[in-house]
C-alpha cells in the first residue's frame, strides 16, 4: 500500500568512510529534490549542525537533530556495537523506526553491525527467517535485482525461498514489473546441476505461483533473462565485488590505453560521447542503496565510500521503499504464497 503523504527518514549522519561531510549535504538534497520528505539526522550534534548554517527556514523545517553520543566504527564487531554502542547514531536511527517517528532509516555504516542491530531491534516479518540484503545491478535489457548480498553465508532451502518472495515484491513494487522473472543463481542450467540445498530450492520455487525460470549461472547476472536473481549471501558478497572489481580494472584500463600517446588520446576525444553514455548507464552511485529486506521495519544501507549524489540516491530508495509500504507487501505475498500451497 503507497502513501503520498509526508515520509520521515532517519539518517545516520555519522555513518560511513566521510560521515557527516557526505550525509548532511546529501539529506539536505534530497529534501530540496522531495517537498514531502522529512529528515532526522542521527548522530553528534556538535559535527552536524556546523553543516547546516544557511539553510532555509522553510528546509529547516523538514530536519530534526537528534542526538547521539556513540558511533559504530567501520571495523567493530557486530555484537560489540548491538552490545555497547546503544546510544550509537545507527542505533538510534534504526529506534526511531521501531517507534514509529521514521517510516525509514539509511546508513553507510558497518554493515554487520547495521544487520545485527536492525534485526535485534525491529525483528523480522512473520514467516521470514532471515533478513537478505538486495540491489539493483545493470544489465543489457533493465535491471537485474540480486539477493543475498552478504547478510546469509549459508542457507536452507526455505531461505532461498523466502529471499525469491522479498525479491519479487522489490522488483515489483519499487521498479513497476509486473509478473518478476525469477531465477536460482547455479552452476549451470540443467536440472541435475547443483548442491541438495539449490536442488530442494528448485522444486518450492517450481511449485509456487512465482515467476520461476529455473537455474541460471553467474553471466546470466547482465543478461537480463531474469529480474530476479537468488543465491547465498557468501556467492552473492562473491560476485558483487567481482563485479565491483572488473568494472574498476576495465575504467583503469581504458584510461591507460586512451591516455598512451597522443594519437590514443585523440581517438578518446572522438569517442567521449560513447563512453559518456556509458559512464552514466553504469554510474554505480547510480545503483547506491541496498535493502535490507525481511525486516519488520525499512533499513537501507549505502555504500560507506557514499559521495553526496550517491548517499542522495540511498535516501530515495529509502523514500520510495516507504511509499510502497514493502514490508507490509512481502508479509502479504508471503501469505498468500503458504495459502496456496496449502490449497
């Protein structure tokens, strides 16, 4: 169920590689972009509001500081932050979900310590065992939507299941597909391929009312055949950075081999529109903002190197997340899904 009145989300400013220097500037943005957005920022009052000198009184009036006397840092262990960081800028971001005064929270953070602390506070939605982390990735024909990205190293069957559920309403209610494509990440296509786990997998997905395709293998990633793809979060964390790993080494190498002698850089100049195109389709601050779905409430986790128009990207899927109300859609096709089976 949408909503298109005003949203309130909960930033945690101290979060990520830059703090506070990426994600006021980045909120403040977001909220000139959104006229009904609200921000709550979370964190050090004494770092934030030097950032916030100059803004209008009408902007002013859509952000709230609320303080914090604590932060996660990017290395500390889960359980130490869920355990003594209880007044952490993350920890009071996610609370303000769980009281109702934020629809969403958003941080670039520790990511363990973002999942552990979420997942203690909101707990997950009935029927869901684990919470999964998902993301768009660009393919040739739109987008393909993968899950788990690092939260589950190892997994049942029913969790693969439950993570095909929350991708299909992700795919759905966020980005307007209307029957999702679902596909079981594999080490080839045919039927006997894989571990007992994929196996048993296979055979819920084939006999639910999803959009099941059967096995896919890791290229099928950018192929765009399916819109959602399933896996552990140990092989989904694998091919994310492996992506994240090639595209850095393919702009490394363009750039050495365009910029060897002037001829090569003469040829980048008649070639500039091409790779511009390129840059903006592929642009992963395009792609910032991953969620954390299975949660009761809505968390997004940016990436901790987040520039501003990155982080800004984050806010929005938060935004966007909290007008499609998507826990309340993946609690009701979960439902729906147990009901027919059942039949």
């Amino acid at each position: 169920m949408s909503s298109n009145g005003p949203i309130t989300i909960a930033v945690d400013a101290m979060g990520g590689d830059h703090g506070p220097q990426v994600t006021v500037p980045a909120s403040l943005a977001a909220l000139r972009g959104e006229p009904h957005l609200r921000v709550i920022l979370t964190g050090i009052p004494e770092q934030i509001h030097p950032l916030l000198k100059g803004i209008s009184p009408k902007l002013a009036e859509r952000l709230i500081v609320r303080a914090a006397t604590q932060v996660v840092s990017m290395d500390e262990k889960p359980q130490d932050a869920l355990r003594k960081k209880k007044d952490s800028s993350m920890r009071v971001a996610i609370d303000l979900v769980k009281a109702g005064e934020a629809q969403a929270c958003i941080s670039a953070g520790n990511t363990g310590a973002l999942m552990a602390t979420a997942r203690f506070v909101l707990k997950t939605i009935e029927g869901i065992d684990r919470p999964a982390i998902i993301s768009r990735i660009p393919a040739r024909h739109g987008h393909t939507h993968v899950l788990d990205l690092g939260a589950n190293s190892e997994c049942t069957a029913e969790h693969l299941f439950q993570f095909a559920v929350m991708g299909c309403v992700v795919a759905s209610d966020m980005h307007g597909i209307a029957k999702p494509r679902v596909g079981l990440l594999n080490i080839g296509e045919e039927e006997m391929k894989g571990d007992g786990v994929v196996q048993e997998a296979s055979r819920l997905l084939s006999a639910s009312k999803l959009n099941y395709i059967g096995f896919v293998e890791g290229d099928d990633i950018f192929s765009g055949e399916a819109d959602v793809i399933v896996t552990d979060g140990f092989t989904g964390n694998v091919a994310l950075k492996t992506m994240e790993g090639v595209v850095s080494m393919l702009v490394s190498a363009a750039k050495a081999e365009y910029t060897r002698n002037p001829l090569r850089y003469l040829a980048a100049l008649a070639s500039w529109p091409v790779f511009k195109s390129l840059r903006r389709e592929f642009d992963p601050r395009t792609y910032n903002g991953a969620s954390m779905v299975g949660l009761s409430g809505i968390v997004i986790k940016s990436h901790g190197r987040a520039d501003e128009v990155s982080f800004a990207n984050a806010l929005r899927v938060a935004l966007i997340e909290a007008r499609k109300g998507v826990p309340s859609q993946i609690s009701n096709l979960l439902k729906a899904q147990r009901q027919e089976s059942a039949a």
